[in-house]
C-alpha cells in the first residue's frame, strides 16, 4: 500500500490548473486587503487634514530641506524645472542641481538662466561619487547652487547632491517632474507629526493631457494618447493602495524617485544611493527597514496620498516597454540586495509582509502570470483543460483584474477628485474596463522580460526617456 | 462523505445539461465567485458614478450658499450686516469653515464684527453640537471656533480634550483654550507641551508665538526649572528649551545659562546654549566649545558667533581644524563676525593654513561674506 493511497488523485494538468487559479485569487485577495486598509488610511488622513486650508494651519518652523534635482541631458526642460522648484511655497529651502555630466546644453541652460558663478565650496565627501568638476551658486537666487560632475548615473548625482545638501532633510526631484506650490509642505507632515520619521513619499499623477505653465500645473485634463490614458489607472492602483495600504503597517518599500524626502543623516549613515541598480530608489528604502529593523531602532516610512507630484508618462510601446522593463529590474535588484529582512526576527510588517508580498507578487509574479495564461490557453486548445476550468480561470483573472481598477478610482473619487469632470470620470471607467482586455497581460510579458533580463545580468544606465513635454507652456522652456 | 472531484480536466458528461455553471462543485464555487466578483465590479462602478453626482450636486449647493454668505462675511469688514446668512443644518460645517478662515484672515474691528455676527446666529451652539459628533472633521472645526468665539462655557470639556488620543483634535483644543484665556491656559497647558511628543513641536511653537512672548515666558521658565529638577526628565527640558525660541530671550538666557553650565546631558546643554547670549556664560561657551560631543561643540560655536569676542580668535582657529564638518563649518563663519574681523586679514591667515580642510573652510566663508 503506498503512502498516496486515499489521496485525491492529482495529475500535473490538474495541478497546474489549480496551482494558477489560487495564484490569481491569492495576488487578487492580498491587493484587495490592501485596497481595505487603503481605505481606513484615506478616511484618517482626509479628516486630519480637513483645517489645512485655514490660514493659521501654517506653522512657518517647518525643517529646512535640500531639494535635490539630478539632470542628464535636460536641456529642453531643465530651466523651467528649476524655476517652479525656487517658486515652492516653503518657509527655507535650497535647490541643488546635479548635472550628471549631461552631453548636451543642460549646464550651458542653467548657466544662461541663472547666472552662475563658480564658488569655492568646502564640500564634505562623506558619499564617493564621481569627480565633481565644479560647484556654482546663482548670481539671481541665492538658494540655487549647481554641482557639475562627471557622469555616474543618477544614484551618483544623488549622492554628489546629498554631499552638498545644506539641511537635515534632502527631498530627490526628479528634473522632469511637476510639483504642486506646497508639495514640500504636504510631504514634510510626516516629519512633523512623528519624529522617528526617516522618510516620506507622495503620490506621483500622470501629467500628459494637463496644462502646466511655468512650471505648474494650472488644469487637469485626460491625454488623448490611449497608452498614457491607460497609465492613469494604471497609476491609481499602485499608488492609491499599493502604497498607501501599507503605510499604516510601517512597510512601505517603494518610495518614488520622482518625488521623496529623506533623513540625510540616516541616508549618509546608510551609504548613501546604491550605483549597481537602476531601482536605486527602491532599493533605498528597503535598505533602511532592513538596517532599522536590524537594529532594533524605531523609524517610520511614511507614503502622503496627497497627489504633489506630476509626471510625463510614455506614450510610446517602445519607450513604455523600457521604462516596465526597468522597473522590474530595480525591483528584482532591491530585493536581491536586501535579502536579509525577509523573515529576519524583527522584521515586522516589512519583513514579513511586504517583502514575501512583494516577492511573490510583484517579482515572481510576471513569470507565474504569464505562464498561467500561456498554460491555460495551450492546454485548452490541446484539450488537456476543459472549457469550463479555462474560462471559470479566465473569468477569475478578469474580475479580479477589473474589481481592483475600479475600487482604485472609488479610492480617488472618495478622497481628492483630482478629475473635475464627470465625462473624464466616464473615459476612466471605460479605460478601467478595457485595460484588462491586453495591456495588463503586455505588462507583464514585459516586466518578465525585464526579470529575465535581470537574471541574466546584463547592465543598465540612467532611464533615458523621450519626453515629448507638450503640456508645457509659458515661461517653461529656455 | 462529500469527495471533492479534483480533476477538473475531465469534462462532466452532464456539462450540456447544467447549462453555463460548471458541473464540478469547486469548480462552480470559483465561478460563482468569480461572477459575483465582477458584479460588485459594475457596482463599484454605478458608485463611482453615483458619487461623482451627489459630490457635484454638493458643489452646486455650496455655491449656491457660498454666493449668499461670502457678501455677508466680507461686510463684516465694514461693520455687522443686518440680514443674517442662511445655513441650512447640512451646510453648517461649510458655513463654520468660511467663518473662520474669515476669522483667521481679518484683524481688529473687522474681527470683532464677525464675532458679533456669529453671537446673532448662534454660532456657538452650533460648534458646540459639532464638538460633540462623532465625525473628527466636525468636531475639529466645532473645538477651532468655540476658541475663536472665546466660549468659557465649553472650558472644562475643551480641557478634557486636550488629553484626548487624536493629536489633531488635543491640539485644535489647547489651540482653543489658548484663544479663550491664554494666561489662564499656558501655566497648566506648557506641561502638556512638553510631554506630548505627538504633538509637533513646530506646531506648539507656532501656538505659542501667537500666545505672544508676554505670555508665555514666565509659565516656559517655570515648566523647564521644574523639569529640570526632576530625575529623567531630560526630554522635556530639551523640548521645553527648544519651545524657548519663542520667548523674551533675555529673560530665559539666565535659566539657559544656568542649564548649560550644570547639566551633564549633552542634548541638554545644546539646546541651552541655542538661547545663550549673555557675555557672562561666555567663560562656560568657551569650555563647552571643547566638548567631546560634536554637536555641543556646534552649539557653542554658534553663540560665540552672536557673542564672541576677539580674544576667540584662537579657540576658533582651532576649532577649524576640527574633526568634524558642521563644527568647522560654524568655526569659519564665527570667525568672521567675530568684532574686529578684517576679511584681508583672514584671507592671508587662510594662506598660512596647513590643514587643507580648514584652508577650504574659511575660503568658504570668505566667498560667501564677500559675496
């Protein structure tokens, strides 16, 4: 008599069946508890929130903060950047400029609009970076200074930046991003509310379709271009409770690099950017709860809903298919890096949530996605699977897949209603339903392309995207 | 014994006959759940819709009042209206909102109108009704403008707020209080301040600003003495030092220089010497200008730039050469506003300099003067 005797009999297309369909359900429930505590997190935070539009709700001694801005090849967009971050409304403030040893006019712009003049400063090496070839303040703002040094990727402007940072608290912009006026002072809160608080991200929108005029954002409107449309939902998901829902938790592991604020100290005491990653953004922040939880020390990483930061999203296949590949490269790297705060004893939320979330989901997930459907659909066409199972797993995935979009933009709808018109809230509706009929699948053929290419260790530099910026206006470009 | 049929592979001859459910009961289950999953997705997505209206339909209505009211509070500039703006009960908090950013906008005579429109209208009662919902966001603007009414009545239960778990609504209640009597307030409420580390302290600092120096000084002095006596009450004084800033900082320089010159805390002893400015404690800055903590070094270096004299110049120099960078940093600037300083003088001593950190340093804060 053998030991499976009794047992229900399991061939392996069975068991491939069942192993994928419990796959999607479970990826599926872990969001939607995410969309949950979303939700308990939005209502806090909106009710505390509910008096800062009084005039007395400013303090005026909030921390001064180091803006940090690395630049590689931003000729056309740069000085525009720059001048919406000098017109931030924060009590002290400093704008550092890395030109990462750009190739074209980025430093002869800055130059030109700002009236550089080289100063010699006393800079504190306490992050190795490239040789930074000189450091210049502006003649017309006494708050810029541009560091120009050779080129080492963004991880090493940062680094260089940090360096340079005058304040505790440096905040990483990426040179393409739109701020909000009060961006600062919306994702300082944190800082100020609790002061274990090492770091604090906010939500990054789509700019494409919106009107920005010298260097703000002045209407929200939808792009026209359906992959950009597609990223807006697309967006809303990650960041309205694929963040946020771990916020309460202590376990936020993604902070944007195109808008973050950071504990110099904590970061210096760290080691600064990592320059062997192309996350080097993520990796940050799995490298401090690895090392904070390692430790023992009590810290928070904070994620504001706020939407503060806008950014142009690809409008090419080409260019998308780049970035998603990225991505998914900084992310297997993050992980792999910080291996020990999976499971470690203290890890807590982080370490024993997040991350194995992360891990399977989010990192394995392309390989076991795309070979659930390229399983289900060549066992079907084989007949090893019958129509019922293929299409009660097809049918899974796509409720899944559609409940989640939907529940991101009643997030959206509930809190900030950044979409003023009731036709755009309809266009979106549409866009939630049709995203699951081949773009999310594209994702993730593209993101497993991305893991591959990780696994296989080919290198990869700075993310050179072709930002078209044609919802620029006014005194934004030189 | 129900036996689940794990082989879903294997089409049921009874398929055709069942119609759409699959024949396998787990199989049905996941398909069940799968439709309902997708029927609360549609659901979902009638209530996206069904709130885009009501929000809109809010909308209208606020501007249809905010039309109405806005004329009303702006006469206020001028004197009380006679007609009294309308509120209808599900527009009381907007209406409280628009009464006290007018509130918090306006000053003297203007302010005093909006008080006695609000008296007209019975505003207080209102707040006090909020106050007491169960819904943060209104009982946060009921507590805000019962202080900007200045409602004695409500004194005790704003006082027991003050202890309450949400640091949003204890402080939006000490902030009250502080409107109400703000003498009365501070001799109890500094205590709080110290030892509520969730309250933010550039909050507590803005609030007591506007309590005013007056004040607020002699209740600071009185809470951090009595602090200090107390064994581990180190964070306290350090957070009550800090909240100093906002004080009359002749009258805590003593107790600062006291502090500084007594305590073995080193995070004490910063924060003291941040309100130092007496030329008596410079003997003490001097001393603690050596101290094995760096940032204690920073401290006093800073003061000898308010204060230093001349005969610093040494101790500066030294101190240049320091291992640490914010110390050098600070020794380059107090070196340059120390009385009597020439920056040609100093520009041939940073010739002299065989540290070349220290060299760069003051050639630093020589650009940076003569810039």
């Amino acid at each position: 008599m053998s030991f499976f005797d009794g047992w229900p009999q399991w061939d392996w297309v069975s068991f491939a069946q069942w192993f994928f369909l419990l796959y999607f359900i479970g990826i599926n429930s872990g969001y939607m508890l995410l969309n949950l505590l979303s939700l308990g997190s939005l209502k806090r935070y909106v009710e505390m929130h509910s008096l800062d539009d009084l005039p007395r709700s400013v303090s005026g001694f909030e921390p001064p903060v180091s803006v940090l801005v690395p630049a590689y090849n931003e000729e056309a967009t740069i000085a525009g950047s720059v001048r919406s971050m000098l017109q931030l409304n924060y009590p002290e403030y400093e704008v550092v400029v890395i030109n990462d040893g750009s190739k074209d006019g980025t430093m002869a712009a800055l130059q030109r609009e700002f009236s550089l003049l080289p100063f010699p400063e006393a800079s504190w090496q306490r992050l190795r970076t490239k040789t930074v070839r000189g450091i210049y303040r502006s003649a017309t703002y006494p708050t810029l200074r541009v560091i120009d040094k050779e080129n080492g990727g963004k991880a090493d402007a940062l680094n260089a930046g940090i360096n340079a940072a005058r304040y505790p608290l440096f905040c990483g912009v990426d040179a393409d991003s739109v701020l909000e006026r009060d961006s600062l002072r919306r994702v300082i809160e944190p800082f100020l509310e609790d002061p274990r608080t090492i770091a604090s991200g906010g939500t990054v929108r789509i700019a494409n379709g919106c009107t920005v005029d010298s260097g703000f954002l002045t209407s929200v409107g939808l792009p026209r271009n359906p992959l950009a449309l597609l990223q807006i939902v697309e967006y809303l998901r990650a960041f309205l409770f694929g963040r946020l829902g771990w916020s309460p938790l202590n376990a936020v592991l993604i902070i944007s690099g195109a808008f973050g604020i950071f504990r110099k100290e904590v970061v210096v005491e760290a080691g600064g950017y990592r320059h062997d990653t192309v996350g080097e953004d993520m990796e940050l922040v799995v490298r401090l709860h690895r090392l904070f939880r390692a430790r023992g020390t009590p810290y928070r990483i904070v994620f504001v809903p706020d939407p503060i930061c806008w950014t142009e999203a690809p409008e090419s296949l080409r260019v998308l298919k780049n970035q998603r590949v990225r991505w998914q490269r900084g992310l297997s790297e993050s992980l792999t890096m910080n291996l020990g705060l999976l499971f470690h004893p203290r890890g807590g939320a982080a370490g024993w949530l997040a991350f194995p979330f992360m891990a399977i989901f989010e990192w394995l997930g392309p390989l076991i996605e795309v070979a659930g459907y390229a399983f289900m659909i060549s066992a079907w066409l084989l007949g090893m699977v019958s129509g019922e199972a293929f299409w009660t797993f097809i049918l899974v995935a796509f409720g899944f897949g559609l409940v989640l979009s939907v529940s991101s933009l009643l997030l959206e709808e509930i809190s900030f209603h950044i979409y003023p018109k009731p036709g755009q809230i309809a266009v979106l509706l549409v866009v939630v339903i049709l995203e699951n009929f081949g773009y999310r699948q594209l994702n993730s053929l593209w993101r497993l392309w991305g893991l591959l290419l990780w696994m296989t260790g080919s290198k990869a530099r700075w993310g050179e995207m072709t930002r078209k910026a044609s919802w620029q206006t006014g005194g934004g470009n030189p | 014994m129900l036996r689940l049929d794990f082989n879903l592979s294997r089409i049921p001859e009874s398929a055709a006959a069942a119609g759409w459910l699959p024949q396998d009961p787990l199989l049905a289950l996941v398909f069940q759940t799968g439709l309902i999953i997708i029927a609360c997705s549609f659901l979902m997505l009638l209530s996206v819709f069904a709130l885009r209206m009501r929000l809109l339909a809010r909308q209208r209505r606020e501007r249809f009042h905010e039309a109405r009211w806005k004329p009303l509070l702006a006469e206020c500039v001028f004197g009380v209206p006679e007609r009294l703006p309308e509120v209808p009960r599900e527009m009381r908090y907007h209406f409280l909102k628009h009464w006290n950013y007018h509130h918090e906008s306006l000053v003297g005579a203007a302010r005093r109108n909006l008080e006695t429109l609000a008296e007209r209208m019975h505003l207080e009662e209102v707040a006090r009704d909020l106050m007491r919902s169960g819904d943060l966001r209104q009982r946060l603007i009921g507590v805000v403008t019962l202080g900007h009414l200045g409602d004695r009545t409500q004194w005790h239960e704003l006082r027991a707020l003050v202890s309450d778990r949400s640091p949003m609504l204890s402080l939006a209640a000490a902030r009250a209080l502080l409107d109400i009597d703000a003498a009365a307030t501070l001799a109890w409420l500094v205590t709080v301040m110290a030892s509520r580390e969730d309250w933010p302290l550039a909050r507590v600092v803005a609030m007591l600003r506007e309590a005013g120096p007056d004040r607020c000084t002699q209740p600071l002095i009185a809470a951090t003495e009595a602090a200090s006596r107390v064994e581990g009450g180190k964070r306290e004084v350090v957070r009550l030092l800090q909240m100093m800033e906002v004080a009359h900082t002749e009258r805590v320089a003593p107790l600062a220089g006291r502090i500084a010159r007594e305590s073995d805390e080193p995070e004490v002893i910063a924060a003291a010497l941040r309100l130092t400015q007496d030329p008596r404690d410079l003997d003490i800055v001097r001393a603690l200008a050596r101290h094995g903590e760096w940032f204690v070094r920073l401290a006093a270096l800073r003061v000898l730039g308010r204060i230093g004299e001349p005969a610093d110049r040494v101790l500066l120099m030294d101190l240049l050469c320091d291992t640490h960078w914010w110390v050098r940093y600070h020794a380059a600037r107090a070196l340059i506003t120390l009385p009597g300083a020439r920056l040609e003088d100093l520009d041939k001593v940073r010739g002299t300099l065989s540290d070349r950190f220290a060299a760069d340093m003051l050639g630093e804060a020589i650009a940076e003067a003569r810039a």
